[in-house]
C-alpha cells in the first residue's frame, strides 16, 4: 500500500482534521501521498471563505507524525535528472505550496518524528504543537543527497538559516525543547497531551473571525517577503472596514457578550 492523505469532516466547532496514513511507515510520504495533500490543499484553497472547515489539524495516523519520505520508492525516480527534478518541482513543491497558500489556520499535531518530508509540512503550518519525545531533522547527508532549493526556502523561513545549516551540513536532529527555543514549534505537551491540546488550539482559532484570521495569514504571507511591501500592495488589506464580521466583533465588546461571527458553529464556549 502507497499510503494515503485524507480529509475528515470538520467536528461542530468548524475544525477538520488532514491526516496522513501510511501504516507500518510511520507515516513516511509516497509519491502518492505528496499528490494526494496538493489535491486535498487546493481544494481548500478553492472554497469561498464561508464555505467548509475554519481551521485544519494536520496530523499522522496511529500517534506517529511523518518520518519523511518512502525511501523503498527512491530508487524509482532519484537515479536521473529529470525524473528527480520532476518529483521535486512539479510534485513536492505544488504540494507544500498549497498548503502555504491555505487561509485557514493550520495546526500541526505533531507526535513522534517530524523529520524531512514531515519537517516540510510542519514548517507550512501555522501553529506547531509537539509531544516532548519529538524530534526533527533532516538527517538527508546520511543518505546522499542534498535538500531541494525550494524546500530549503520554505524550511529556513521558519527556524532560519543557521539552525538550517546545521541541520543539514552535520544531519543533527532536534529534541523538543530545542525545536522549541529555536522557534520550530510554538509550543511543547506531555507526549499524551498533543491531541488534546492540537483541539484546543484549533478550537479557539475556530470561534474567532474567519475574516480577521484570513486576512491575517494574508498579510503574515504578503508582506512577510524580504522585498517588503509598496501602500499599492497593503491598501487592499483594509477593505474589511465595512464588513459584518468587524461591525460584530467591536459590538459585542462594547455590548460585553461573546462575538457571533457569520455561520459561526454551535456551542463554541465548550473549548
């Protein structure tokens, strides 16, 4: 079996789950399973902002994360030029770039290893969650390649250039706590703790303006490039000014009860 990526329906609070399942792998990433998550993420991105989940757990089946790639498909593509270009540009880079483009809140819930493959997805995560046995790397030399450019860019936009480096040049792997003093995950749980606290994050993400969130991942995205931005670009931004969502939000602070945002889900005070 290839391995497969799926979609669960989102729970009442508006939160779905993106799980990745490759039994007896760990999770380790087929091709199949890179195409699938590109299928899965720009179908999202293609939904009208009220339409399907408020905020996405990205998660492994079984307890376990993702511990990179299927490396017993390697030999298929990884021996020529073209056909391992192929796979980087036109199938891995799609894939993690549609998660990037995603405007709902990603939350990865991350157990056990997060390591290549998986260090990718979680880099293209908003909030990165880890049990305290969590470890991370990209321990590639050891196998005799390098990391594709545009992994690297998006890998070294979260945890930096000199943490990148030394993951790479002496395939170090990180425990937890160092992940998180290096700002590779937001926060570190009891290992037994991860999916509860994945649920909670994504929850309380979930009862906040999806307008607000949106343009928030929007701008942390646009204007987060090493260019800057131009007014041209960042006037857009404030055309929420008249929106329902903004008028609710200051008036139930003033009117001191809880904000009710468009096709808000029910019972959101249980988080």
């Amino acid at each position: 079996m290839a391995g497969h990526v799926q979609l669960l329906d989102a729970d009442a609070h508006g939160v779905a789950r993106l799980v990745f399942s490759h039994p007896g792998k760990l999770n380790a990433l087929s091709v199949q399973m890179w195409r699938d998550l590109r299928t899965i993420a720009e179908a999202l991105n293609a939904l009208p902002p009220g339409d399907g989940p408020r905020v996405i757990v990205v998660q492994g089946e079984g307890g376990s994360f993702v511990a990179g790639g299927d490396i017993e498909e390697f030999p298929d593509f990884r021996f020529d030029a073209d056909t391992l270009a192929h796979f980087h540009e036109e199938i891995v880079a799609p894939a993690l770039q549609a998660l990037l483009d995603c405007e709902r809140p990603l939350v990865a819930q991350i157990e056990g290893a997060c390591v290549g493959g998986g260090l990718e997805i979680a880099a293209c995560c908003d909030i990165r969650l880890c049990g305290e046995s969590s470890r991370f790397g990209v321990p590639i030399a050891k196998l005799g390649f390098p990391m594709a450019p545009r992994e690297i860019e998006i890998v070294a936009r979260v945890i930096g250039e000199t943490t990148l480096r030394e993951l790479l040049l002496e395939a170090r792997v990180l425990g937890a706590e160092e992940a998180r003093a290096r700002g590779l995950v937001t926060r570190v749980v009891a290992d037994d703790q991860v999916a509860a606290e994945a649920a909670r994050s994504a929850r309380q993400m979930a009862a906040l303006s999806p307008q607000a969130l949106r343009l928030n991942k929007r701008a942390l995205r646009q204007f987060g490039r090493a260019e800057g931005s131009s007014r041209d670009q960042r006037e857009p931004h404030y055309a929420y000014a008249p929106s329902a969502e903004h008028r609710e939000g200051l008036a139930a602070f003033n009117e001191k009860r809880p904000a009710r945002f468009t096709s808000s889900p029910p019972d959101q005070d249980d988080r």
